[in-house]
C-alpha cells in the first residue's frame, strides 16, 4: 500500500465496518451454495486480521469447499503458517516481486524484510502448505531484471513461479502502459536460460502454464493486459465491508453487509449473489485500449489479486 497514499493521516475502516466471522462464514455458505467450491483469503495483508486461524477453521467446514487458499506478502507467515495448516487452509500465494535486496525493499516499501518472506515461504512449505505458488509483478524500469534470477531460484524447489503483467488496478500505482512487460516476452526470456513447454489449462485458470522441459517444476503467466481473459472469469470479491466485486477494475461494489447485518440468511444472501452474478457484464480488461482513463477503480489493497 502506497505509503504517500496510506501515510499515518489516513483513515481506516473502524472495527465496525469490518464483516465479522460469522458474518463472511454467513455469505461464503450463500456462495457455496451457488456452486463455488473455491475461497481464498487475501488483501491488504489477511495475516493482519487478529484470529484468522478461527476464521480458516470455520471456512475449512464448509461443506463443498474443496480448496481453502491464502494470498500473502509472506512477511508474517512463518510465525502463522502450522498453525493456519492445522486450522484447515490447503495452500498459500507468496507475493514476492524480487530476490534482490535493493529492488525488493525499493517495491515492497518500508519496514518489509526479504530475509522474513523467504523464511515464510519456508514455514509454509514445511507446513504442507501446497502445492506453493509464488506472485510477481513483473514492471519495466522496477524488477524486469530480476526475471531470469527469480526463475532460477525457484525452478526445482517444489513452487511455481507465476508472473503477472504490471496492472491498472486502481490508481494508487499511477500505471503507464509502457512498464507492462508482456507475457509473451516473459515466457522468451525464462525459455532461454531455462527451456519451457506449454501446460494444458482448464477454464478459469488465470495463469497460462508452461513447465520445465528437465522436470523442475513449471511457471505461470498471467497476461490480463496483453491477451484478456473475461470471458472464462470466474472470481467474485468480497471486501472487507462488505461489499462484493464482480471485477478486479470495477468502480464500485455491491453491498452485502446491510442484508446480512439486517438478517438475512444464508438463501437469501445466494438469491441476491445469483443476481448480481447474473447481470455481470464486465470486459475492462478486454475495452481497455478503447476506453477512456477511468477514474475510481477499486484498490487492489481493497479486493486481492
């Protein structure tokens, strides 16, 4: 989160505002319903949230949900991740843009330590915490050179690497079009020094997969600028108040917390989430060279990747 955006002036949601346990318990149940067999906790930083291990537990009994996942900057996972495994959570997403101390600190901001990511992302692992994905935004001028380095480092360590084209999530990033690195050129570069083949993927996967022709694992990439995906989205996003996300780049959400705050179950709750879905018509990814800026896109510290 941008420290000149989110200094110590800011104001944050009081306690209040934020959906209780019961609460996102409440609306997963309504989107299990639906069909949705997939949850993942993400940010912000979701290791932040006091009890999270309480809130895996009662997520992880949910009947239907077959994948429990966590999206995390990695800073605080070895002191969390046995006791997130324990507590029912089956894999963990590391984001982490470089393993060079200087670009990592200059990208990551202030106070964050490369040294406590790496012994996370170790934790996680010991934990059984798999299968263990690594993120990395991939931004021209900022970690580009880092590309080769980082595919090396984890080729043959058991997690794949995913790279991400640099996005317009927001605006905090005051993104430019000339510092997306395109999938394409990743997958060349990686190709190089480390020979790559396709993987077959299923719909609603957003990583394009290739694995290493030695058998040392596989990539991914994620090329949301370059060759979008609307079509086979399948993710829907509940903030932390309540409101719900049809798209990463959408401006506004639908607000659920006054319908489940008011009483309603868990049926009505998936009549309303049904609906929403119904009319979703969302296709930025797809319109972005042909739209105007848009003004007010949600934070991706606000929704998760």
């Amino acid at each position: 989160m941008p420290a000149d955006a989110y200094g110590p002036g800011h104001a944050f949601l009081a306690r209040d505002e934020l959906l209780a346990f019961d609460e996102i318990e409440t609306i997963a149940r309504a989107a299990v319903s639906l069909g949705v067999d997939k949850l993942r906790l993400t940010g912000g930083e979701p290791l932040l949230r006091p009890g999270l291990d309480e809130l895996v537990e009662r997520l992880a009994k949910i009947e239907g949900v077959r994948d429990l996942a966590l999206t995390t900057n990695g800073s605080l996972l070895a002191r969390r991740a046995h006791a997130l495994a324990r507590a029912g959570l089956r894999r963990v997403t590391v984001s982490l843009d470089a393993l060079d101390p200087l670009t990592f600190a200059r990208m990551s901001g202030a106070g964050a330590r490369l040294g406590d990511v790496l012994d996370g992302i170790a934790a996680a692992r010991d934990a059984g915490l798999g299968p263990l994905k690594i993120n990395m935004v991939v931004r021209r001028g900022a970690n580009d050179a880092c590309i080769e380095a980082m595919a090396r480092h984890f080729h043959g360590s058991g997690a794949a690497l995913r790279f991400i084209e640099y996005m317009d999530v927001g605006s905090c990033n005051r993104w430019s079009r000339a510092e997306v690195v395109s999938g394409a050129e990743i997958v060349r570069r990686v190709d190089a020094v480390l020979p790559l083949e396709p993987v077959g993927g299923t719909r609603g996967e957003v990583a394009t997969r290739y694995r290493y022709r030695d058998g040392g694992g596989e990539i991914g990439v994620i090329t949301s600028v370059t060759k979008p995906f609307c079509g086979d989205c399948v993710r829907g996003r509940l903030a932390a108040d309540g409101a719900f996300y049809t798209c990463l780049f959408a401006t506004s959400g639908h607000e659920l917390r006054p319908l489940v705050r008011g009483g309603a179950n868990a049926d009505a709750i998936a009549e309303r989430l049904a609906a929403i879905w119904g009319d979703r018509a969302d296709r930025y990814s797809e319109l972005r060279a042909s739209l105007p800026v848009v003004a007010g896109k949600v934070e991706m510290s606000r929704v998760g990747g």
